[in-house]
C-alpha cells in the first residue's frame, strides 16, 4: 500500500511539475528504460515505386547539401523525400551527384523540382563526386550527405546550432542511426595506428553516453557539415583516397590542422543504411578501400597520430582523450538555472570548465532526467548521467572512478552519499566539498532571528556534519571570504578556497528615465526569501508608498508560497517564475534585497549588479561581496532606513547612475567568468 501511495505522490508532484504532456513522456521514457526490452523507433528499406515530388530548395541557400548517388535510386528518392518532409528554417539547396549511374536514376531525378543535378562525364567515385558537387555550391556550408541515409527533424538546425555556439567549430556530425534503431556512430575514434571506431557501434542511441556534444577525432561522412571556404582551403576531399574510405578521416584531421575542431552532435539524428551502396565486406568491391587507404592515411598523418589513443585503450576514455582533466561533480538535483541562484552558479562552474577543455560528468543524487535542463547540460557539453542508464552509482565508482582527476560533491547531504565510494573507487582523484553555503550558518541565523532553540540545535547538529565531511576532503568551497574566515574559526585546519558566484555581465540596457518601480527575484522553495517579501511587504512598502504613492513592487521566483501569493494586490505584483528575466531586469529602477538572515552569497545581488540595476539591501544580502556601501549598493539594517534609502535613490539620478557603474564593476572583478576561471584553475590544478 505505501509504494502504491509513493507512486501517487509522485505522478501528482510532476503533473503539477510538467503538466499532463511532460508527466506523459517522463513516464514512456521512464517505462522504455526500465524494460529495455521496449521496441526502437525502426525504419523500413524503401519500397521502388516512384511518383514525382519537390524539394523545398533554396536560390540564396546558407547551405548546400550535397548527395553523391550511385544506382540504388529508391534509396536517393526517399533521402530526398525526408529531406523535403524537414526542410524546417534554414535555407538549402540540394545538389545531386550522379556517378554514372545505370539504373533509372538519371530519368527520375529529372522528375523531382527543387534539386539541381550534376551528372558525371567519367566515373568519379565518391570523393570525386563530393568534390564535382561542392564546385557548384552557392552556400556558405557545404553539407556531405549519404543518398542511403534518412534525416529527421530539426536535423539541420541541430548542425547549425553547433556552429552558432561553438566559436572555432570546423566541422561538425550527426548522430548516425541504424534503421533498426540501435545506433551506428556517436562520433569516430582514431587510435594511434591509424585504425578506427564507431563511438557506440550497436549501441542504445539514447544512451547517456551518446547524447551530449562533444569533440570527436572524425564524424562519418555520411552526415557532416562545413564552411564552404574552409573545406575549399584545406583543397576539397583528398583524391589520394578516391574512390571512397578514409577521406572524411583525413578531412576532420585537416580541419584540426587548421586550427579548429571536430564536433559530434547528437541533437542532429541521421538515419544511415549503412552498406547499401559499398558493402560491408572490406575484402572485396568498393569497401576494400578501406583497409588500403588506412595505410595511406597512417602514412600521410604519422606525427598527428602519435598524439591518439593507443589501440587497446578504454573506448570510453578514448572518446574523449582531448580533455585536459576530467571532473565528476554530483549534487542533489539537475541544476535548473532559471530557478534559482545555486543553480546558476553550479551551471556555469560547469561553462568555466568545458571551456578550459574539461570534460565534465555531471548527476544528480536523484539520477533524474529533468525535461529540457538536462538537454541544456548536454548541448554545452556536459556528460549527464540519468536513469535507467546509471541506476547504480556503485557500479558507476567501481567501472570509471579512476578515470576522474576531481570528484566535486555539492551539499553536505549529498556529500555524506557519495563519499565513501569516492574515497573507494577514486583513490587518486582530488576530493572537492562545495558547500553552495554554509547551511549549519544559515540556520544558526534563522534560530537567532526567530529565538529558537530548537532551530539553535538543528544548527549544531548540521554544523558537525559539515565539518566532518570538509575533513575527509582534500579541499572545500565556500563562496565568501566572509565564511573562509567563520571556517577558520569553526573548522581550523580545514583547506578552505572561495569560488563565488559566476554571472555573465550584460550592461545597462536602459537610462533611468526610462525605469520605474522596484523589483525582488528570488525562488521561494528557500526560506529566507519568503521571509524577506513579507517583512518587506508590511514593515517596508508602506513607508515608501506615503512619499512615492504610485510605486510598484514586483515580486518574480519560483515555487511562490501561498503567504507571497495573499500579498498580491495593486501596488504588489506577484508574477511567480518568469521564463526571461532579462525584461524585468531593464524596466525595474530598483531591485531590492531585504533578507534578515541566511548564508552564502546572494544571487539577487549578483543579477541585478550584472543587468547594472542598483541595489537596496540589508547587510546580510551584501555580506562576501566586496561591495562598498552607498557607491556599489545602499544598505540599511531596518525599516525605516531601508524606506529611506529607496525613496532618495528613486529619486535620484546621478546616485542612480554612480551605483549601476560601480555595481557594474564589482561583477566583472568578482563574479565574471573571468573571476572564477582563475579561482577553477587553482582549485582544480591546471
């Protein structure tokens, strides 16, 4: 009866969570898992019959996606048919490369608009076709695209959006499907010698393994995309390995020598008839030229290759053998940044360190996946580790924990879970205790506020847990200096570093005369904000209604409790969560952050400075931050001097302006990413 009952709570917490749909599919995706014996998604080999059609094409294409085709017209027809089917934003055209082929395909590829055709003088093989094809491209990319393959949708975006977010990208793959669903290829590897691996060959496509982008040595070409003008100046397809095999390899390790990188992207689903055209037998027909063009290729690649894996070593390593250090980091939840300040800062720790060429696993104690923000995790690079793929985090320590440099457990509770395993399995790895803040601090301010003793206890109680696990670490975290010198006190001979808030900085965005109102953000699932809204609300917004009648409080969070929501009324506003914060952000004249008690630094403080939107605030919101009173911030203790303080800033222009240059300032030197890269590189050890 009680599983029954826990079920029910469950399905009812993530439809209030999700909504009917998203509760729909966690739970399909959640029974698939645990069966694994659930049917794939399959594709059937297409069937001969013809009827013409067209393709959505392009006369000023951003990309040309080109389709070398040899007989087997059934397959280019229902290549082209997908393509058609999702065609979705981005400008294309298609270029047919017929090799000579003596099937129907010349006379059916006449009957299909929107394509343009090329039809071979001599037989080119498929290199000398790509190449034929690329001459005649109009697109700022070139895409080399299989004719026996079948694209999905948003396939192309997916490919485009990696170039958009990966600044020095060169080339980028898709994610290859069998069409029996199990999968082909999550990117190519490359072992010293010069012979190579399909990524997940055979394996579950959703797999966590597979599904989050990152560096690869090569991708197939039967889905790959590049610049026109950087595949025409490392000079097209090599033609030392015409007909076929072994020249996409040498592609991506050319585009390497140039400066850029290779990137799989999962995201982009391709499904790939793998052997319809060539084969699969390497001792005969066309697909011998895979075993003599490795030897071209050893030949031609030596010095590059001594910097590969060497055969033999672990596959999971092996795909990713460029990283400089591999970190685990394991917190209660998946890091939702739009929800809370913790959140942020655990997401873009994990940006700071993908960008200094980690590689980064990242789970939640729950192993959850978490509709959209473990997606996000995977699209900066992040390895999330989730049901039903990592049930047994046991077995996780006991397979991969010597392949970690650093272990980060954040939240004493979540530590006192993992640390044994850690301790047991990842005897090498740097242990880092990342408090996010000190909670025993935190309730030790509460039960001071509220004098209660039974909160003083729970205070204690934490503080012995906290500090037990900070000495089985190697390193902890606070993010003050302000708690660095409590721990100094609570915790001597403690290793203590600060790694504090991480924020982009986005300026000031609109002049004064522009703003109005006040503004809180805050997710109410913690305490001290709730707290704050209400004392605000009846100590507070009264006294500066009386010298300013028409002011408006705006109060935008998360989880709002129903104490916040029985404040709404005319001049309080409660919007709850808000998918963008940015428009709040550049409206508002001031944000405040009334908080009596709690630990850490505050994230409120932190956004509003980055946005340049100057800040009333206790001592306690301010507390860690390097801000001075009355030029970063204005602070008050109580009521009445915090009422004050809003009314002379709301009024004042040139004050208005001091504290959104100075706030400005103190996030660049404090809590930029910059900032936190250095404090990374010390912590970590690169």
């Amino acid at each position: 009866m009680q599983r029954v009952l826990n079920q029910f709570r469950r399905l009812r917490g993530s439809l209030a969570r999700h909504g009917v749909r998203g509760t729909w599919n966690r739970l399909v995706r959640e029974l698939r898992g645990s069966s694994r014996l659930a049917a794939r998604e399959t594709w059937a080999a297409p069937g001969e019959g013809f009827a013409p059609f067209a393709v959505p094409g392009s006369s000023e294409p951003q990309v040309s996606i080109i389709i070398p085709v040899h007989n087997k017209f059934a397959y280019t027809a229902a290549c082209l048919r997908s393509l058609a089917a999702h065609a979705a934003t981005t400008p294309f055209e298609v270029i047919v490369v017929d090799d000579l082929s003596t099937d129907s395909t010349e006379q059916r590829l006449a009957q299909i608009e929107g394509i343009r055709v090329l039809r071979n003088a001599q037989n080119l093989g498929f290199v000398g076709s790509c190449n034929a094809g690329a001459s005649m491209a109009r697109g700022e990319f070139v895409l080399f695209l299989n004719n026996d393959t079948l694209v999905t949708p948003g396939w192309l975006e997916a490919l485009m959006r990696c170039f958009a977010e990966e600044a020095d990208a060169g080339l980028v793959g898709a994610r290859l499907i069998y069409p029996d669903g199990r999968l082909q290829e999550a990117g190519g590897i490359i072992f010293s010698d010069g012979s190579g691996w399909n990524y997940g060959r055979f394996e579950d496509p959703e797999d966590s393994r597979f599904m989050f982008r990152r560096e690869a040595d090569y991708c197939s070409g039967a889905a790959i995309l590049l610049r026109r003008a950087l595949f025409e100046q490392l000079g097209q397809f090599d033609s030392r390995y015409a007909p076929a095999y072994y020249e996409d390899t040498d592609l991506a390790f050319a585009v390497r020598a140039a400066g850029y990188k290779v990137f799989y992207e999962p995201d982009s689903r391709v499904v790939h008839f793998e052997g319809i055209t060539a084969g699969t037998d390497t001792g005969s027909g066309m697909k011998r030229y895979q075993v003599v063009n490795q030897a071209k290729f050893l030949d031609k690649w030596k010095d590059a290759l001594r910097a590969q894996p060497a055969p033999g070593t672990s596959i999971h390593v092996a795909a990713s053998h460029r990283a400089v250090r591999r970190i685990l980091i394991i917190d209660a939840t998946t890091p939702a940044p739009d929800q809370d300040s913790g959140s942020l800062r655990m997401v873009n720790l994990m940006r700071v360190l993908r960008r200094n060429g980690c590689h980064v696993a990242f789970m939640a104690s729950n192993r959850a996946w978490v509709e959209g923000y473990t997606s996000a995790l995977q699209e900066i690079g992040v390895e999330v580790l989730y049901h039903p793929f990592n049930n047994d985090p046991a077995a996780l320590f006991r397979e991969r924990g010597a392949e970690f440099d650093a272990i980060l457990l954040s939240r004493h509770y979540v530590a006192s879970e993992f640390i044994g395993l850690a301790r047991m399995y990842a005897p090498s790895a740097r242990l880092v205790f990342d408090t996010v803040d000190l909670h025993y601090l935190r309730e030790q301010r509460a039960a001071e506020l509220e004098g209660r003793t039974d909160l003083a206890r729970e205070s204690e109680r934490t503080r012995m847990l906290e500090v037990g696990i900070m000495r089985e670490c190697d390193v902890t975290l606070v993010v003050s200096p302000v708690e660095e010198e409590i721990l100094a006190r609570d915790a001597p001979g403690v290793a203590v570093d600060v790694l504090s808030n991480v924020h982009e900085v986005y300026g000031c965005r609109r002049k004064f005369a522009d703003r109005r109102d006040l503004l809180f953000v805050g997710g109410f699932q913690h305490p001290p904000n709730t707290d704050a809204v209400l004392w605000f609300a009846r100590e507070i917004l009264p006294r500066v209604r009386e010298r300013i009648a028409d002011i408006r409080l705006h109060v935008i969070g998360s989880k709002v409790t129903t104490e916040i929501q029985a404040l709404a009324s005319d001049h309080l506003v409660v919007h709850g969560f808000v998918d963008d914060i940015a428009p709040a952000m550049d409206s508002a004249r001031i944000s405040i952050a009334p908080l009596r008690y709690g630990a850490g630094v505050k994230g409120k403080v932190n956004m509003a400075m980055s946005y340049g939107l100057p800040v009333v605030a206790t001592p306690m919101a301010v507390e860690g931050m390097h801000v001075r009173a009355g030029e970063d911030v204005l602070v008050a203790l109580d009521a009445d001097a915090f009422a004050c303080a809003i009314v002379d800033l709301y009024g004042n222009e040139e004050l208005w302006n001091r504290l959104s240059a100075n706030g400005l300032a103190n996030v660049h030197a404090h809590f930029s990413f910059d900032a936190a890269e250095k404090a990374i590189r010390r912590i970590i050890g690169f």
